[in-house]
C-alpha cells in the first residue's frame, strides 16, 4: 500500500476534537502508508490562531477559508500526491467542504474517546494554542460520521500503533473504499 491510498481516496483525513490524538495517529499511518502527512492546525491564518488562544471558539466563517487550504492539501497541491491530514473535521458540512475541494472521495479516520481522557491529554501538552477550556465546545460540535461517509471509528483508549494497526486493516478489507 505504500505511497497511494486505496481504491479512488483522494486522501485521507484524521479526525477528532482536541486531545484526541490526530497529529501523532495522522503521522503513523502517512508514514506507514507512504504519504505525506500535513497537520492542519499549521494552515490556520494568524488570526485564527489568536482566536483560540484567547479560548473563544472558531465560527464557520473563521474556517472556511482554513478548510479550502486543508482542501488544497488533499487534492494534492501541484502534483496531485494524496496525503493524510490531521484536521478535527468536526462537522458533517466541514468534512463536505473538504470533499469538494479535494475532488473527490475522502477517507475519514474518526479517533474518538472518553472526555476525561481527552482533557489529561489536553492539559498534559505544552506549546499548543488550544485551551482546555474549549473541549467541551468541540465535543458539543462534533457530529460523528454519517453512514455514506466513507470512514473508520478508532477508539483512543488503546495504544497508538493499535490504533494505526486498525486503520491500515479497515484499508486493506475488500471495498474499502
């Protein structure tokens, strides 16, 4: 499987609220599948940035122009090489957006867990611009994947490589994607 992503994905997308694990799970799996990996949160403008710093959540009107450059990423740039891309995704209009832009079909990696466990892991970071205090607003956002999203929920409560075990499987299962 390496250097391409299966059937006709353009790309694939690691999801979650915060503390959640998408950068280092995103990382694994690019890495084990060949890919680059993009963190998304390094395509949020300044402004953005500031904004959840100050712990005030994003409005749609924040994200979208963040979504078409995460968008970008996953249509592959100037040589079309599809990527894996740590992005919360949160909404099910949010993942439609990255779909279209992306043209074409997405695979969406839906790491979810239990809320205490998310916020230690929030609060255990250091130098990341996302407040604890916005956990909560995130989990309230967040819509979990529709049943004709193409997608794969990964509990965290297990180790990272398992859970990067777990995706690369539900790849290499018969129609998927």
């Amino acid at each position: 499987m390496a250097g391409a992503v299966p059937g006709d994905v353009r790309g694939v997308v690691v999801m979650g609220v915060a503390g959640c694990g998408k950068s280092t799970v995103g990382w694994l799996l690019a890495a084990r599948l060949g890919l680059q990996f993009v963190d998304a949160d390094d395509l949020h403008p300044p402004s953005n940035v500031a904004k959840m710093s100050a712990g005030t959540p994003l409005t749609d009107d924040d994200r979208r122009p963040w979504l078409a450059r995460v968008a970008e990423v996953l249509r592959g740039g100037d040589d079309g090489a599809p990527a894996v891309v740590a992005c919360s995704a949160l909404r099910r209009s949010y993942r439609d957006i990255l779909r279209a832009g992306a043209g074409g079909d997405v695979a969406f990696v839906h790491l979810h867990g239990d809320r205490d466990l998310l916020a230690r892991r929030i609060a255990a970071r250091a130098d990341h611009f996302m407040p604890p205090a916005l956990l909560d607003s995130q989990l309230a956002t967040l819509e979990p994947l529709g049943s004709d999203e193409t997608g794969v929920m990964v509990d965290v409560d297990r180790t990272v490589d398992r859970a990067v075990d777990v995706v690369a499987g539900w790849f290499s299962r018969p129609g998927v994607p």
